[in-house]
C-alpha cells in the first residue's frame, strides 16, 4: 500500500529554538575573539605566528648568526611593535616595509667576486697610468652605448675587468684595450638576452683594431682567471630589488626618479677607483640618502641592514665629492 504525504504539516507540534539559539537581530553587535596580534605572547610562542611553538632546533642557514635572518627578524618585530602599539608605532611607510628573500640574498653576497681595491699599485706594481682605469671604463660605457646595452652590462664588464688585472700584470695598452672590449662581450653574453653582439661587431669596433681571434683567446683568458664566477652582484640589482620590495608605498614617478638619479651616483662610483673599496650595497644606500633622504630615513636601512654609520659617512661624502667635481669640470 502506498504512503502519500500529508499536504500540510502542523506547526504547533514544531519544535521552537531556545531563547539563546534564536534569530539575532543584525543590527546587534557582537564581540569577535581576540585576534593572535591581540593576544599577550608569552615566551614559548612565535611573534609572527602565535599559534605555531617556536622550534627547538635550527640549522645554520636560520641561525642568528646569519645577517639575512636577523635583518628579517627586526623587520618583523618593528610590524609586530606597530600592530600593538598602533600610536607609538613608525610611520606607515616604515612598518609596511619588509625586504624581500632575494634583496635579503643578494645581501649575503654582495661581498662576493669584488676586485682588489689597490691592484693598481700590488699586482701592477703601479705601472698602470692613473688616468688610464677611467679611460677603459669610458670605453666600456662607450662600446655599451654603442650597442644600446643597460647600465648594469656596463657594471659587469667593469667588474670583469677589475677583478682580472686582480690577479694578472698587463703592462701594454692595446692588451688594455683589448681586456675591455672583451669584458663588454662578456658581459653582454651574462645580461643582454637580446641584445647579445656579434663577435665581428665587437671586433670591428675595438680601438687597434683586435681581430676575432684576439678577442676570443682574451675571453678565454679571463674567463680561467675568474673561474666562471660571473655572476657578481651590482649596486642596479640591489636598488631595483629595494624599490621592488617597497611595492606601492613610494609612487611609480618618485620610483623612476630615484632610479634615474642613482644611476648618475653609480657611474660616478664606478669611474673612481677609490669607490672600489665600498661594498654594492653602500654605494646604493649613499647614493638613495643623497638623492631622497626623507625616503631613506623613513625605511631606515640603516638600523635594519645593521649598516656601519662611520662607512656609511664616507662613502656618501665621497660620492658627493665626485658630483662636485664632475659639475666643477662641466663649467
């Protein structure tokens, strides 16, 4: 026999809610539960992620002894601090900012594959002239003009060059010459992907008039006094990552304008020999705080890179001296 459904259902044998489960008003306000930022942290727990134990055990990478990890540790308590402490806290700006992985890599490494700041009077016994150093940089930068190269091509073939005659006496100047004509190529390879030069190109522009073959056995050479290690890391890198890791918090116009402002600071830096004492990241910092200083307080790089300030001083007066002296030989 079939069942069939009642075609109404009574409503006085339905159950009613508990005065505590029934339907609230939602104009009422109702408090949430504290959030882990609004929690007091006790000693056995993690500031950044409250609900996960702080470990036990660390490898060496996560040690404090490593720079990357504390520089990441203070930017994350200076966010904590402000989350708390909305009132007392920095500026926006300040509190925003936190370096990114590989501004914090790039950091770690800056002090790799750099030249010998006194070669000139060690390896090359102080034969080498002393204006002839600004002249091949002046030629590296020409032949990358010549070629529409950017400006951190320029930086690597400068580097190439410096950290060979590091190591190798070269007395002649057409082997000079040569050298940085082949450190241009070189470059080109590692940091133009489209724009890579021909070897004839390169050839043809050379200053005596170097052959295919010289250019080739002089890329060989450096290419075994430097061990393949080509890959150094430029004051450009450091500053477009800084600028990447800022994100939104300084406009794209304030960004392209201290970009382009840096980069005067840079080639300066770059001709002087005296700079290569300052590390990558020095430069770029003395050069930000010379061009925006408002900006480079706000970040405070200083504090948070763990920055030597008497270093710091010095590379900024000296970079301010080049200007001056650039701007005195323009008039």
């Amino acid at each position: 026999m079939k069942r069939s459904l009642p075609l109404s259902i009574d409503t006085s044998s339905t159950p009613t809610l508990p005065p505590n489960k029934m339907a609230r008003p939602l104009h009422d306000v109702y408090l949430t539960p504290t959030s882990p930022c609004e929690m007091p942290l006790s000693k056995h727990m993690n500031p950044v992620r409250p609900y996960e134990p702080l470990s036990t055990t660390q490898n060496r990478r996560d040690s404090g002894v490593d720079m990357a990890s504390d520089c990441l540790a203070a930017a994350r308590d200076q966010c904590l601090a402000a989350q708390t402490q909305p009132q007392l806290a920095l500026t926006p700006l300040a509190v925003a900012f936190v370096p990114s992985k590989r501004l914090l890599n790039l950091m770690n490494r800056q002090h790799l594959h750099l030249p010998n700041p006194f070669y000139d009077s060690t390896v090359q016994q102080g034969k080498m002239q002393n204006d002839i150093r600004p002249t091949l940089v002046n030629w590296c930068s020409s032949l990358s003009q010549e070629f529409q190269f950017n400006t951190e091509t320029v930086f690597l073939s400068v580097n190439f060059l410096d950290r060979y005659l590091s190591s190798t006496k070269v007395v002649r100047i057409q082997q000079l010459y040569l050298l940085a004509s082949s450190c241009v190529y070189l470059a080109a390879k590692f940091g133009e992907e489209l724009k890579e030069p021909c070897i004839s190109d390169v050839s043809a522009l050379s200053m005596f008039g170097s052959s295919i073959k010289d250019v080739k056995r002089m890329e060989a050479k450096v290419l075994k006094e430097l061990k393949w290690e080509l890959t150094p890391v430029s004051p450009q890198s450091i500053l477009s990552e800084l600028l990447s890791s800022i994100g939104e918090l300084f406009p794209t116009v304030l960004k392209d304008k201290i970009t382009n402002e840096c980069e005067v600071f840079f080639s300066l830096a770059l001709s002087d020999m005296s700079m290569l004492r300052f590390q990558p990241a020095m430069i770029v910092f003395s050069a930000l705080s010379l061009v925006c200083p408002s900006a480079y307080e706000r970040l405070g790089l200083t504090s948070m890179f763990r920055l030597n300030v008497n270093t710091l001083d010095v590379s900024r007066k000296m970079l301010g001296f080049l200007v001056s002296k650039q701007a005195a030989q323009s008039v």
